[in-house]
C-alpha cells in the first residue's frame, strides 16, 4: 500500500498477517522524489518488482526478495513525461507446503516367488531382496495371494504381515478375506511395529474372518516366536485311527466283461515305515495283517486298521486276489477310500479312483477262465399272436453258479429274431433279452448252444403262434 504527502508517498508492506511500519518512497527512488509507485508481484517467487517515477521523470525499479529491497536502477531517464499511475495489489505466495496428487488406486502387489517356482532357495531370495517403500497396500497383496491359490484343491494357508495401516490399493481388503474363506484359506496376520496403536485393527478382523489368528510383533525376537509357532501348528499334523477300505467286485458285470473277485486268504504282507526306511511290502505272502472281509451287492470290502501315524510315516499292503471271469476287470472299486480322524478331531474320507493313484494298479486284471455251467432261454409268454413279438430271456452261468459271458447261436424253426436275423449270434454278459417274431402259425422250436472257449451247453424252448380272428368249422 502506498499512501502520504503529495511529493513523498508513503508505503507500508503487508506480511501476510499485519501490516508493516510505515516507510518513506523517497529513498526507493533512483532520484529526487517519487512521483508514483507501482507494485508488480512474481507468481513464481517471494519477489515483488517496484516501479517507481521519481521528479526528474525517470523510471525506477527495485525488487523485493521477501526480507528487503534492493538498488534501484533505472529503465528510463529524463523522460520530458510526467506518469501517474497507483496499482498496488499483491497476493502474497505461501511456501510453507507444498501438494502433490497422488493416484492411491495406482498401487499394485507383485508376485516375486510364485507357487510354480517350487524351491526354498528361490523363496529365501525373493525374501532377501524384499523392499518396502510407499504406501500400504495390504489389499493388493492378499488379492494376489488368492489369485496364487484359487488353483489348488483342500485347505491353504497365508500369514499376512504388515506395519502400517491399508490406505492404498485397488481392492477391498474385507473382500478378499471373504473370498479367501470361500476357497478354505485361513490367513493368520500379523502386525510389526514398536506401537500397537500404529498397525490397522482391520488385520484382527482378517484373521478372524477366516478362521486364523492376530498377533503382535514389537521385535524381531517375538516375530521368529509368531513364525515357528504358526509354522509349528501347521506341521502338527496326525492320522489317528486311520482305515483301509478297498472295495473288490463281486459278481462284475458289464456289457463286456464279468468275473468275481476273491481275496486268498493269509496273503496280506503289511510294512510300517518312514521316508528314510520304509521296506516295500512284497511276495510272497506273510498273513502278518489279515483284513476284515464282508460282501454287500456287486462288492466285497477287504478293512484293514492301519496304525495312527504322524508326518513322515508310511505304510504299505500287498495281497492276493483270485479273479475268475473274462474280460477287462478293476481291482479297485470307486467306493475304496481311506479314513481317519485329523488333529482337529475331524473325520476325513479320501476317496480312492477306480483306475488308480500312485503305488496302485488294478485295472485289466488277468483272468482265470472257469467252464461254462449251464445257459437258458425262457419266454416270457409261451402263446403269442401272428405278427406280435414273444420276448425271449437268455442267462448264462459258470460251473460255480455266478453268471458268465457266453457266446450263443440261437436258431427257431419259424419266425426272426430281432426282426431281421435267424439263426443270431449273441454274446451274453450274465443275461439279455432278444425278440422272436412269426408272420405264420405254429410251434416256434427254439435251440440255444453256449460256449466261452472251454466248453459248449445248450438249452431249449418252445414259443406257441396263434393266428388272429375266428375260424368256423361245419
């Protein structure tokens, strides 16, 4: 603000807060009096250009650099013009911060040691050349670890750390802990730092979203404690009372194959052992662990009690079966399992397939062929009419009473079978049924001959034809 007397204009200079003391413009000018002053402020600094026209009708500047002025000099000298001129308007610049936009969406996690990558010594580097900087983006990092695990199948586990507070990230922390929970991942998370008020209370409510544990690290001491107990509880793992169930056909039939499974008794040889020292169990046969036997259905089921083990232990089974059919027929029902309880106190069935795990084979088993017993051909009507099908059901059976596979030649006297064939050849796994049908009256003499490569049995049956209508006889 300029202000004063007519030849000697006064100013005063505002700080931000006060005005200043009164000064005199005679001694901004570069000569006599001043005339004028005109205050230009620097948007991009403290300084503030004075222009200044003093009574020789010169133009002065001088510059204020936030603390003083400094020499006035000259732009134009003895101008035969007098100016006048009053502009003093200054928005004072404040220094004392600064702003910077900051796009928190922008922050991301990386994997550095992904689950492909199956080696500690690759984990302990990626853990070396760890380096924090930034913000917190907890969100990010578990987003990831679920995306890492969405392909595994059964239960996971992720230790979630962190020493700061979720205030950047892209995701919702809250969901992908839910999203975690629906894949069986527990996260135990723990908070680092020398305050407890300074880690995010939201790591508490992770864990308990998913079933884990919080905990609280001040040293590095306690934080070595948290990992070996977390990792501890991890490895404590027990099968106690576990149970062998595999399950053999009894009496298998399928389109193709039919045959019975039975297990030799006294030929089990059991081994206990563990990684180091484990003797694979082998022939010829022990008895040294003889399974419970039973029979329901299609199936028998041979029960062994295995003993509880911890990490690390094995055990193993060899056994004989006795298998009599033909064709392509598994050892290992889809219904075998093995069951035990966990350290939890919970029951777990494994499921065992049919077509085999590891260490397990039992499909397209070699056969021992048994002579053909006996086969039938029973009609379901013994009268049908002309042009009406006579349902004809065929059984073929082994020497020991189980069903068999055979192969028949079936010839009638008159009528087709199937509509098209006579004599038919048909293989029979246990039993089928065929169709005879007749365009002409009378006695359908019916033979059957069976044989599965040892032997030949035959059978026969009569099917009566009866023409439609009335006949009148006088």
């Amino acid at each position: 603000m300029i202000a004063g007397s007519t030849n000697t204009p006064k100013y005063l200079i505002w700080n931000g807060s006060a005005w200043g003391t009164e000064g005199s413009t005679a001694s901004l000018a570069g000569s006599g009096y001043a005339r004028w002053v005109n205050l230009e402020p620097n948007p991009d600094s403290d300084e503030i250009s004075l222009i200044t026209s003093d009574g020789n009708s010169d133009i002065n500047i001088q510059k204020w650099d936030g603390s003083s002025w400094d020499v006035p000099y000259e732009v134009e000298t003895s101008s035969s013009h007098y100016y006048e001129v009053s502009d003093i308007v200054y928005p004072w610049k404040d220094t004392s911060y600064s702003t910077t936009e900051l796009n928190w969406k922008e922050w991301r996690a990386t994997v550095t040691s992904s689950l492909s990558s199956n080696s500690f010594d690759h984990l302990g580097n990626s853990i070396d050349t760890i380096t924090a900087d930034g913000l917190t983006a907890i969100d990010e990092g578990l987003y990831e670890a679920n995306n890492e695990l969405s392909a595994i199948s059964g239960n996971s586990t992720v230790v979630l750390m962190s020493d700061g507070m979720d205030n950047a990230g892209h995701h919702s922390l809250i969901e992908e802990a839910l999203r975690a929970k629906e894949h069986n991942t527990i996260i135990h998370t723990v908070g680092l730092g020398k305050n407890e008020d300074e880690v995010d209370p939201i790591l508490y409510e992770v864990a308990n979203i998913t079933g884990g544990e919080y905990y609280f690290a001040p040293n590095s001491t306690v934080l070595e404690d948290i990992f070996v107990g977390i990792a501890s509880e991890l490895t404590n793992f027990t099968a106690s009372g576990p149970t062998l169930s595999i399950h053999i056909p009894n009496n298998y039939i399928n389109e193709l194959s039919i045959a019975t499974a039975t297990y030799i008794p006294n030929s089990t040889n059991s081994t206990f052992g563990n990684v180091t020292n484990f003797p694979i169990p082998m022939a010829p046969s022990q008895g040294n662990l003889e399974p419970t036997i039973s029979t329901e259905g299609t199936r028998s089921e041979l029960l062994w009690n295995l003993p509880s083990m911890i990490p690390g232990q094995k055990w193993g089974v060899w056994y004989q079966l006795k298998v009599q059919g033909a064709g392509s027929v598994p050892l290992i029902l889809p219904t075998s399992s093995i069951n035990y309880t966990d350290v939890n106190e919970t029951n777990i069935d494994i499921k065992i397939n049919y077509e085999g795990e590891t260490g397990i084979s039992g499909f397209g088993a070699d056969v021992d062929y048994v002579s053909l017993g006996s086969i039938s051909i029973v009609p379901e009507y013994p009268t049908v009419l002309i042009g009406e099908d006579a349902v004809l059901n065929l059984n073929a059976f082994y020497s020991d009473g189980n069903p068999a596979i055979a192969d028949m030649q079936i010839y009638s006297s008159i009528g087709m079978f199937n509509e098209t064939e006579n004599p038919m050849s048909i293989t029979v796994s246990g039993s089928d049924q065929i169709n005879l049908m007749s365009m002409m009256a009378g006695s359908a003499n019916i033979k059957a001959i069976g044989s599965n490569g040892n032997n030949s049995v035959s059978d026969n049956a009569v099917v009566y034809i009866r023409p439609k209508g009335v006949i009148m006889l006088s």
